[in-house]
C-alpha cells in the first residue's frame, strides 16, 4: 500500500496538479480514508520529535517550517525527510477503521466542517482528497468510481466551457470570493447526483 508514495515521488503530475506539499498531503489524507489504511503511522511523531515540536502541529505545517515556507520545497522535503524515517522504522503502514463507507458517505460528513478534515477548505485540496480517495478505493477493494472525470464533464458542460482545467479551477473561476467556492462546490455536487443518480448527496452516501 505504501508504493504510492514512491510513485507520486518519481512522477508526481501523473497524481497531482504540481509539485506541491499541499496537493500531496490532501492526497495522502483521500488515499487513507478510501484505502482503510494509515501510512507511516509514526512519522509526525518522528518530525515532531526531530524538531523539537510540541505545539500541536501536523505533518504539513512542519515540513513547510522547515522548507523556508515553499510548498513546492515542502513536497521534496517531506519526501526527504520520509526516507530518514523509513531507514530506521520498519512499519509503513497499519489497518485503519474510517467508518467512510464511499465517496459521497466522505463529502457528506465533510460538509459541514471541512476544515475539519482537510487543514483548509480550499478547493485545490478538497479536488486532491477525492482523487486520493478514489485511488485508495481502488487500491484497496479493486472498485473505481469515475467520480472525477465524471464531475469534470459535467462541470464543463454546465458553464459551457471546455477549457483544459480541473473542475475545482472552474468553480473558483465562476465564485465571487474563494471561500464561497466550497458552498458552491457541494450545491454543484447535489445537482449533479441528482441528474445523474436521480439521489441527493446525503441519499448516495448511505449507498454501500
């Protein structure tokens, strides 16, 4: 399980849209939920007790302190900073009980608290969890969801656009601020299960 860390390493657009810490760590947190599985399960503590960090601070927000703040340096620090761990810690990953029983069961808890879940409730990370998710599901239980590309269409249809850019990029495009972006994005979303599954989003995240 832990060889997509590996693969994002050697050819990271393949997974992300850039070379970034924080499209990387959105990531890593959508392949956990969808893939039941906790990936280097001591490596904050590793960087927590490294740098002598006792604020309560995640994996991101270390890497970033420690990369002049550059999120592009950040991904190869972490990157770094992970094959030190992996040296002298034989545990790559443990089984992890999520009780997320699909995609939308995941987008409908979020919902509420996104930043709960994501550091942020931007949208560039919110577009990387799902591509994780997905490609943890896979993974994991050999089942695809197409949720994105599917969404990409749709989304590209309803602003009558077909421009080369992620549907998260169109959303912000079409959103008056950023922070509307994610109420936009969840209204977008419920539209889209509805004419395309005839459910609403709460409807298909109770869908086993």
């Amino acid at each position: 399980m832990d060889k997509i860390l590996w693969d994002i390493k050697d050819k990271p657009t393949n997974y992300l849209e850039k070379v970034s810490l924080e499209a990387l760590i959105a990531y890593l947190g959508g392949y956990e939920f969808g893939g039941r599985v906790h990936l280097y399960p001591g490596y904050l503590e590793y960087l927590q007790k490294k740098y002598n960090i006792t604020l309560t601070y995640g994996i991101e927000k270390i890497v970033l302190l420690e990369s002049r703040l550059s999120d592009e340096i950040g991904f190869n620090t972490f990157y770094d900073e992970l094959e030190n761990y992996n040296n002298t810690n034989p545990e790559k990953y443990k089984d992890m009980n999520v009780g997320i029983e699909n995609l939308y069961d995941l987008l409908n808890k979020m919902k509420l608290r996104p930043g709960m879940y994501m550091g942020n409730s931007k949208l560039f990370r919110l577009y990387h969890l799902i591509k994780g998710f997905e490609e943890g599901m896979y993974q994991c239980e050999n089942k695809k969801n197409g949720f994105n590309e599917k969404f990409q269409m749709w989304v590209e249809r309803k602003y009558n656009v077909i421009v080369g850019k992620a549907w998260y990029r169109i959303i912000n495009f079409y959103s008056e601020i950023e922070e509307d972006a994610i109420k936009n994005f969840y209204e977008l979303l419920n539209e889209f299960l509805i004419q395309t599954t005839g459910k609403t989003l709460e409807e298909n995240a109770h869908l086993v």
